[in-house]
C-alpha cells in the first residue's frame, strides 16, 4: 500500500497564512520606528487592534469569564513584552536581520514547552537547538568571536524568547476559553502594558506623524487577525507544531527586505540558513530513530 502524505487541517492552513502575511510586516515596523518609540506604538498598535476584536465579538464580550480575563493579562504581556522588544530592535537593525534573529523562538518553543508543561523535547528538538544557537553566531559576525552582539540583537534574541513563551502559554491557556474574548483580554493587556511602561522608561508621546498612525492601523489590524487564528488553531495544534509552522515569518520577512533594498552579506544568509535547518530539525522524526524509540519502550 502506497503511503498518503498527510492532509494539512483548516487550522494549520491557517496558521500559514497568517505567517506568511505577517512575515511582510518587519518593514512596516521598522519604518514606523523611525516615527515613534517602541512602547507607545506598541501599545496604540494593540487597543487599536482590541477594539477590532471586540466589534467582531459584539454581544459574545457579555460572557466574560475571570479566566479568560486572567489568561489573556499573562498572555497579552508576554506579547507586549516580546514586540516591544523587537520593535526596539528594529531601531538598530534591518528588517531582513530582525526577522531571522526573530525566528530563533522555533527551536526555544520546545525549551518552554519542557518548563511550563513538563514535556521534554525531542532528541530532534536539541539538534535543532544547536543549529539555531550556530545561525546566530553567524548573523552575529566578528562580533560572536568576542561573545557580544550589537544592542538591536540583543533586544531580538531577548523579543524571540518572549514570543516562545507566548506561544507556549496560549497552549496551555486556549482550552475552555472563548477566542474571541481571550484574544480581546490579550491585546487589551498588552496595550496597556506598553502604555504604562513609557513613563518608567522615560519614552514620550511621539509627534503626530500619518506615517505612525496608518502603520499602527495596518499591523493593529493583523495582530487581530493574528491573535484571533492563534486562539482558534493552537487548541488543537502543538505549540511545536505551531511553531514550525511558524518559521516561515522570517523567510517572508528577509525576501520583503531584499526586495525592499536590505543588503544580505554571506554571514548573514549562512546565518538564516542554520536557523531555518534548525527549526525544520527540530521538527523531523527520522524512522529509525521512531523505531529505535519503540524498540527501547517494549524492551524497558
């Protein structure tokens, strides 16, 4: 009998489609980062974003459960957390290099995994692992020789473990609740999160500018769109699986940024290489090692 490939689901297909779409939008960030600071885009970016949200939900808000209320808080700032930090990045980087650093939360998601849901990662996972923390070293240059990174990717690396988490916590936190509702919970908290940062970290209300204001109305718009798919998919697919599927964003993202005129050197794309491997190792589960598993399970 000849074996089928499988059938990707409506919920995986998806979760494609917005990676691809939102792997256009490093450019749209880092343009709006030359108008305004990370927290207060941020934080406009996502009430607007809640505000959509809540249209779409209409009289389905009225339900509003303590948990989903708690869940979305926990979840919205590890999002704010996660894109604060990489719009602070993108102040320092390219958008092609942002969004290769970025896919570095692929191969931590398994890492979270193992710490909150008590899941240790696959054999695969560690490889992959290892060629994501090499592509790193890679995108880091000369730099990595002396073990330092610029400031933009620090920020990043640090903005990809926030976004691991929040993948891992909309995994433990999507069952029972309604998607809507927990997505308006999330980016309400998130907003705020940033807004009430600004002062502590002493950002100021940028200057009017239409350039900030329909950037943060177009990526307000896709992290509702975002948002929404995540809660809905990732009840009843993996946050590995989720997060391979994922890996897509920076491919997307670094294609935007040539096309746009970033300039991609070979350390650079050997780089984005090793973490692209990376984050396909860590989800490839050889036969033999599948049969070799088994054998030990019956035998021990």
């Amino acid at each position: 009998m000849t074996r089928r490939l499988p059938t990707p689901t409506p919920q995986e297909l998806a979760l494609t489609g917005v990676t691809a779409l939102w792997g256009g939008t490093f450019l749209v960030l880092h343009l709006a980062m030359q108008h305004s600071g990370p927290l207060f885009f941020v934080g406009v970016r996502f009430l607007m974003a809640a505000a959509m949200v809540a249209c779409l939900a209409g009289k389905k808000m009225a339900g509003l459960t303590r948990k989903e209320v708690r869940s979305g808080l926990v979840i919205g700032i590890a999002l704010s957390i996660g894109y604060v930090l990489q719009s602070a990045g993108l102040q320092h980087l390219s958008s092609s290099r942002s969004a290769f650093i970025t896919a570095l939360y692929v191969p931590l998601v398994p890492l979270f995994q193992w710490v909150l849901l008590r899941k240790p990662p696959h054999i695969m996972s560690w490889l992959g692992i290892i060629l994501a923390f090499g592509g790193l070293v890679a995108l880091a240059g000369p730099a990595a020789l002396s073990l330092t990174f610029t400031h933009g990717d620090l920020l990043t690396v640090l903005a990809a473990c926030a976004i691991a988490l929040e993948i891992v916590l909309i995994s433990l936190f999507a069952q029972g609740v309604d998607s809507r509702r927990i997505t308006v919970c999330q980016l309400v908290g998130g907003g705020l999160f940033a807004l009430l940062l600004m002062p502590v970290m002493g950002e100021h209300v940028p200057a009017f500018s239409w350039i900030w204001v329909v950037c943060a109305a177009v990526l307000g718009s896709l992290s509702a769109l975002v948002q929404l798919v995540m809660n809905w998919a990732q009840k009843s697919v993996p946050p590995s699986k989720a997060a391979i599927i994922y890996a897509g964003e920076p491919v997307w993202g670094g294609l935007v940024g040539w096309i746009a005129g970033d300039h991609l050197p070979g350390t650079t794309l050997l780089g984005a290489a090793l973490i692209v491997c990376g984050v396909l190792a860590s989800e490839m589960r050889p036969r033999w090692l599948v049969r070799k598993q088994q054998h030990l399970t019956e035998n021990g």
